[in-house]
C-alpha cells in the first residue's frame, strides 16, 4: 500500500512537471509573439510618421478637393510604393477619416500596372483606432483576419499641415506572414532559452525531491539513534530495578529469618542498615531542568549503586538547549559508562565518579572523573575499535569515546582525556555556544 502511494505521488508529480514546464514555455511564447508584435507595430509607426513627413501637404489637400487619377496621384502612388517596397510592408496608402466609426483609403502605394484598388475604397481599421485617428492620434491594431487580404497589422500617422491640422493619415499594413517569419526568427534565436528554463525547472523540482529523501532519511537515522539510545537507557534502568528488587526479596527473606529465630536485635541491626540503601535511592531524585539530562543521570546514577560505586553530580539551572537531546545524552552515556567500566576494576571502598554539568554564556562545560587504572595509550582512544578493556564475545568495543569524539567535531567542541593523576581520570568536553 505504502509503494503503491509513493508511486501514485511520483506520478502526479512528473504530470504537475509535464504541465508547470509546458505552461511556462507557453506562457513564455505569448509573451514573446505579443512582444513582438509591439516591436514591429512600434518600428511600423516610426515609418508612417517619416513618410507622412515627406508628403507635399499642399498638393495633397488640392487632390482631396478633387480626388481623381491625376499626375499628382501618380506621382504620389509611386512614392508610397517606393516606401511600401523599402519597409517590406504589405500595404502603404493615404486615409481619410470621414467620421469616428468609418475611415476609407485614398491612394494605395502600388505599382501602376496593379489595377482593383480605387480611390475612396472602405478601409478595415476598427472603430476603436479610427476613433483614435479622429481624434488626431497615432494607432496600431492587433492582427487583423481580412478574407479578402489576408490577415495584417495596421498602424497610422497622421499628415499634418503647417498649422499642425490633421488632413488625412498615413496607414502601413504589415502582413501576418512576415510577422510570423519575424516570431518564428525570434522564438529559434531564444530556444535555448525555452530548453534552458525547461531544465531549470527539472533541475528545481529534482533538487526538492532530492533533499525532501535526504531529509526523510535524516529524521529516520535521528530517531533511530535517539530509539537506540534511550532503549539502552530504559534497559539499563529496568536491569537496576529488577537488581533491586531481587536484593529487596533478599533482605526481607533475611528478616522473616530473623523474627522466625526470635532475634529482634539483629533485624533492627539489618533494618538500619537496610534504610541507608533505601535514602541513597530516594536521594536519586535530582532537580534539574533538562528532563533528559535528569533521567540519565538517575539512570547512571542507580547503575553505579548498584556496582556500589559512589557517584556524585554537580549540574547548574541550564536548559542545554543549544545541543541536540540526543546528542547530549550520547556523550554523558558513554562517557558515564566507560567511568564505571573503570571505577569497577578496583575495590568497592575505592570507586567514585563525579559528573560536572556547566553552562556560561559561551561554552558548555562537561566534565566526568573516575577512580580506575590509568589510561596508557591516551593518543588513541579516539580511534574507532580501539579499547582499554578486554575482549568479550558478541559485544563491539572501541565505539564509545569515537562517537563522542564525532558529537563534539559535529558541534565545533573540544574534548580532553587526562590520565595523567594517579588512579584517576578525566575527560572533559567543551561545546561553544553558538
């Protein structure tokens, strides 16, 4: 069932892939064809207004008074000719505005030989732009769909007299094929723009699922070591509770003996013995605000009654925040466990621990002393494998004081191990507050 979701969550994402890329090369292409299409409309109306510039204006406003096929509309359909062949337009002629809704072409740039267009021919500019040229504006239309001339763009300038009154315009026709020719120019020259955002995005949404399954296993690794590790903790604690509790069955069996051989004076004797035992267990209780640091040493703490090792703490009011939990209890737990493999090779009157917890404004401070044989080859301690204490079969030595070693590098910290006192060891652990 598990499979079956991931590879329906694969599935939905290479399909959003699939869609978010082609939405954005689409996107992309409108935006340059609309890009376009501005260009050659803006580089058009440059044209009309410098070929509108060079129109006799009084000669032109005589033919408006008597339109007709004279010299001048010769002379004047050659130069618009000459101009449409230049600019490569489909189309330059002169305008006629007659009201806000309706515009009409007056003399076509064509050569003379080309018959079918007449004077005062109804023009297909849109009201929208013809109410603009009313108003003595330049306009440019989007693409036009002509079934008779195919599909165009058209803009217009006007043509001006000396005063700065409009007398007719001056309209380009630009065909859709040489603005398609243009596009299809522009989107090749920017393909690998189009492939290259394509891989971007690839690279982008592979980049995120990469690091989504980094972080996935991350997390896993963390909580399985921090499972390991308080699972140790826990069967630690369990091993020490059922140790007392056998020893307890022990001094009660003791007792019963006692009252049964009517001798009260030695069962006081024991029982006072016995409630030092049960003060040294409730004196386990220790006030500390970091709730894993307080059940680790109560663990520890328990453990080394139990080997009748004496162990005392110092820890200030600190939270430990700036170093992970998990972390933090793997450093004290290997570091208190390899001090009472220590302390546990000498005579019982001999054993003591002390465990120094500090914080200051920019390190902690981790300290832990053991009674025990000193250390003789202290340089290699660190070494994954290596170990002072004897081989036992099916357990690993050797990997304590390496992944505390690993911890405190992880952290920019420091960590000594001085064995240089007699019977006596220390290691500290220094961790920068960042």
């Amino acid at each position: 069932m598990k499979k079956r979701k991931i590879k329906l969550i694969l599935i939905l994402s290479i399909l959003l892939l699939v869609l978010f890329t082609s939405l954005n090369i689409f996107i992309s292409y409108i935006k340059m064809k609309k890009t376009v299409e501005e260009s050659i409309a803006n580089q058009s109306l440059e044209a009309a207004i410098s070929i509108a510039s060079l129109i006799d204006v009084e000669a032109y406003k005589q033919f408006l008074d008597n339109p007709e096929k004279n010299d001048y509309y010769w002379q004047l359909r050659s130069y618009l000719n000459d101009a449409r062949v230049k600019i490569g337009a489909l189309y330059v002629y002169t305008l006629d505005i007659v009201n806000p809704q309706v515009s009409i072409a007056m003399i076509m740039g064509l050569p003379s030989d080309v018959e079918g267009f007449d004077i005062g021919m109804d023009c297909t500019v849109p009201e929208t732009q013809v109410q603009k040229a009313y108003n003595g504006e330049t306009f440019a239309t989007e693409v036009i769909q002509d079934s008779v001339h195919g599909s165009y763009l058209t803009v217009g300038a006007p043509i001006k007299d000396e005063t700065g009154e409009v007398i007719a315009y001056l309209g380009i026709d630009i065909s859709a094929d040489t603005l398609n020719g243009i596009k299809g120019k522009v989107v090749e020259d920017n393909l690998f723009i189009f492939i290259f955002n394509g891989v971007f995005i690839l690279i982008v949404i592979g980049s995120v699922f990469f690091l989504q399954r980094w972080y996935q296993k991350e997390v896993v690794e963390e909580v399985e070591a921090t499972e390991d590790t308080y699972q140790a903790e826990i069967k630690t604690l369990i091993t020490s509770v059922s140790s007392l509790r056998h020893d307890f069955t022990n001094h009660i069996q003791v007792l019963h003996g006692f009252l049964q051989l009517d001798k009260p004076d030695q069962a006081k004797q024991y029982l006072s013995s016995l409630s030092k035992e049960v003060q040294a267990i409730n004196s386990l209780k220790l006030n500390i605000d970091h709730p894993g640091l307080s059940i680790l040493l109560q663990t520890k703490k328990l453990t080394a009654q139990n080997h009748n090792i004496e162990m005392d703490f110092t820890v200030t009011q600190d939270e430990f925040n700036k170093i992970k939990t998990t972390d933090l209890i793997k450093i004290l737990s290997n570091l208190i466990d390899n001090a009472i493999d220590a302390a546990n090779e000498l005579p019982e009157e001999q054993r003591k621990i002390t465990i120094c917890c500090k914080a200051d404004d920019t390190q902690y401070i981790f300290k832990v002393t053991n009674t025990g044989p000193n250390i003789a080859e202290a340089g290699q301690i660190f070494k994954q494998g290596f170990s002072t204490k004897k081989p036992e079969s099916g357990k690993i030595r050797g990997q304590g004081l390496f992944i505390v070693n690993e911890i405190v590098n992880k952290y920019d910290g420091q960590i000594t191990i001085d064995s240089s006192k007699h019977l006596e060891t220390t290691a500290i652990v220094t961790i920068p507050i960042k």
